[in-house]
C-alpha cells in the first residue's frame, strides 16, 4: 500500500515460501522434494551450470533418490518470454510433476513463469501491464528454487521478469501466487561465482534492500529486513568479489540477497528498478549491472525526501555513524566503483538517442510507484542524460 498522510502504513506479511538455508542443504534436496509428492523432476537450468558439473551433481543425487529427471539447459541471461514457452514444452514432454530451478535469476524466474503457463495457459505477456489476467492461486506443480548467485532474490519473490525482444522491453508479472513453494539457498553453490558476476549479482541485493527501505510501501517488517541486508552487503561484497574464497562472505551474501528479497516482496521498489529495466530493454545491458550504474545516480535524486534514512542506510552500510547524507551515496558510489561496475551509460552500449525511449519507458514500470520521490518524464531523461 502507498504512503497516505497516516501515522505508520498499515502492512501485512505473508511469505509463502519455505525457505532452507544453509551450507549442504543441498543433500537435504531428495527429503525436501519428497516433500512436495514430486516423483518427476524438471531441472530449470543455464548451460554454464551444465559445463561446470554443477547439474550432473544435483541429478546425479536425485536418480539416486529414485526421481526422473529431465534437464531444460536452455535458460539465457534475462530470460526471453518463448524460454518460458521453452520450459512448458519440456516439462510437458517429459511428464514432469515438479519444477526444479538451479541458477541465478534467470532459471528461477523462468520456471516460476512457467508453472503459470502450465496451470494456467497463455502467454507471459497476458499476464503483465494495466490489462494483466489475474493469477490464481491454484496451481497444483510446485516450483523448488535453488540459488546459484547471491543476487535476485528470486528464490522468494513474488516477481517474475523477462524480456520481450521482439518489442525490446522488460515485462514483469507480479503476484504472490508467483512464489516459489520452497527455497533451497545453499551458499556453497555460489563459491565459485566469478567477481564480475558476484559484483554485478550483489551490486543488485544492495538496491533492492535500499530501494525497499526507501519505498513509500515500506513498513517496520520490510525495513528491518531491509537494514540488515544492507549491513551485510556493506562487511561481505568486497570480499566475495576479491576474495571469492572467503565462505563466511559468501554466505553473508547469501543471507542478504534472500532477506532483501522478502524485504522487497512487502514494500516494491523503485526508480533505480524502474530506470534499469528500461536500460536493459532497450541495449541488452544485464540487470545487475543496469542496476550499479544507476543507484547512487538515483539515490542522489531521491536523497531530499528523507535524509534520515539517509544517515542510516550510510551507518547500515559503513558500519560507523554517518552524519551527512550525501556521504551515503558516496559510500555506494564507491563501493560500486571499487568492485567495478561500469560507471557511465555509454560504456555498456547505451546511445544517445535512446535516452528519450529509456526516459519514457520508465514512466510506464510500477515499480515508480513506490519511489519515495515522484518523478517525471524530463526528471528521468534529466538523470540518464547526467550518466551518459
Ligand atoms: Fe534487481
């Protein structure tokens, strides 16, 4: 619910899944699926995954437990609408009854798309924009969610986003019902995550667990969440990126990315969101690092509204008192800097002539919505236009 002129938001908490956590849950993945009555499992993966071992491993594990196992290998990075159409194909071919996702983003988004094509026909598009069908909540194939990048938060989130290349645009479905059934996060699957991409992945739980504080939907339970993810970014990225052996790091990120992701379930988020999927729509520049590039630029935009806030995302951060807002987006800048996110627009393919499109695309996200600062079709293109 949006921020009316009332004391505190009223908030409701729901979080359906049901989330185990922990280096070596892994080996707890047969019980758990058990759980479920899934006999025949559909692995939802990307074919990076594939090349590292990682899927033989798992459905090594799972034949072992006496599952059928067929693996879609094909998810690619933001996942296209017909990689859905993809997964519903395999699933049906193989007489899956459960979808198992392994990867980042990605795959989990994908198969969360398509148990809702499954149980509910269609096409991804129908279900986004003004004119979204409605999504039930019946749906009797559980989706598993296995997380190999610390990132997304997708494991729990009632959101699923892909890319409609045909119409170069982000489409989001959003509903509860999206859910995974059961998260299983185990850190170890993140260890060997490259530094790009652990940059890139974690650079993301950062905005989420910032753009959820900020957001006019916030409320104690969200905020809560929301700080300690924030703490957690601010001792534990560098050293997942420098040192990606550092397993404590690791987890911590782990730990970050999920509570950022049930943080931002109850409260949305905002520009920095709103601005990245219209980057990424229209020059194919990845989520997470859309995302860097562009928070501390908004952050500075939304920084008049509440500089209390402020001053405690900066302490949450630093891990010291901070008395000064701006020192706040300085410290994000930096620390984007430092792991080596891009800093301008035009060093990842964004051209000139697109700011105009980007501008007034974002106008069109919900997640505007919930910035804690209105913002205009000439304030957005005034920000991109500022990071070109
Ligand atoms: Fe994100």
């Amino acid at each position: 619910m949006v921020r009316e002129m009332v004391v505190m938001n009223p908030f409701h908490i729901y979080i359906p899944t049901s989330v185990h956590f922990g280096e070596g849950q892994l080996q707890e993945l047969p019980n758990i699926i058990k759980r479920y009555m899934g006999t025949k499992v559909q692995l939802v993966t990307d074919q990076g995954l594939v090349k590292a071992g990682v899927i033989e491993r798992v459905a090594a594990q799972l034949n072992t437990a006496g599952f059928q196992v067929d693996v879609y290998d094909g998810v690619e990075p933001d996942p296209g609408i017909d990689t859905v159409d993809r997964v519903v194909e395999a699933f049906n071919e193989a007489e899956s009854d459960l979808l198992l996702a392994v990867g980042g983003g990605s795959s989990i988004d994908a198969a969360k798309g398509a148990r809702l094509i499954i149980s509910q026909g269609g096409n991804i598009r129908d279900y986004s924009g003004i004119n979204a069908k409605p999504i039930r909540e019946a749906s009797n194939i559980p989706v598993i969610a296995m997380p190999t990048t610390a990132g997304t938060g997708s494991e729990v989130t009632f959101f699923g986003v892909y890319s409609d290349w045909e119409n170069n645009v982000k489409v989001t479905v959003t509903s509860p019902f999206l859910a995974p059934n059961a998260a299983v996060v185990d850190p170890s699957l993140t260890y060997s995550v490259p530094p790009h991409v652990t940059a890139a992945s974690g650079i993301d739980v950062l905005a989420h667990a910032v753009e959820a504080y900020l957001s006019r939907a916030s409320s104690p339970f969200s905020e809560t969440l929301a700080l300690r993810a924030i703490e957690l970014v601010g001792a534990n990225l560098r050293k997942a990126v420098f040192y990606g052996e550092d397993r404590m790091a690791r987890n911590y990120m782990s730990e970050a990315s999920l509570l950022a992701g049930i943080a931002f379930n109850h409260s949305f988020l905002g520009l920095t969101h709103a601005i990245a999927a219209a980057i990424s729509g229209h020059a194919h520049v990845p989520h997470g690092i859309a995302i860097g590039l562009m928070l501390p630029a908004v952050m500075n935009y939304n920084l008049p509204v509440d500089a209390d806030k402020f001053l405690r995302i900066g302490q949450a951060l630093s891990g010291s008192p901070v008395y000064n807002p701006d020192e706040t987006v300085e410290l994000v800048q930096t620390l984007t800097r430092d792991i080596g996110i891009p800093q301008r627009l035009s060093d990842v393919g964004v051209t000139k002539d697109m700011l105009e499109g980007i501008a007034r695309q974002t106008l069109e996200s919900v997640q505007l919505r919930f910035n804690p600062r209105p913002a205009t079709e000439r304030d957005v293109f005034e920000i991109v236009n500022a990071m070109f």
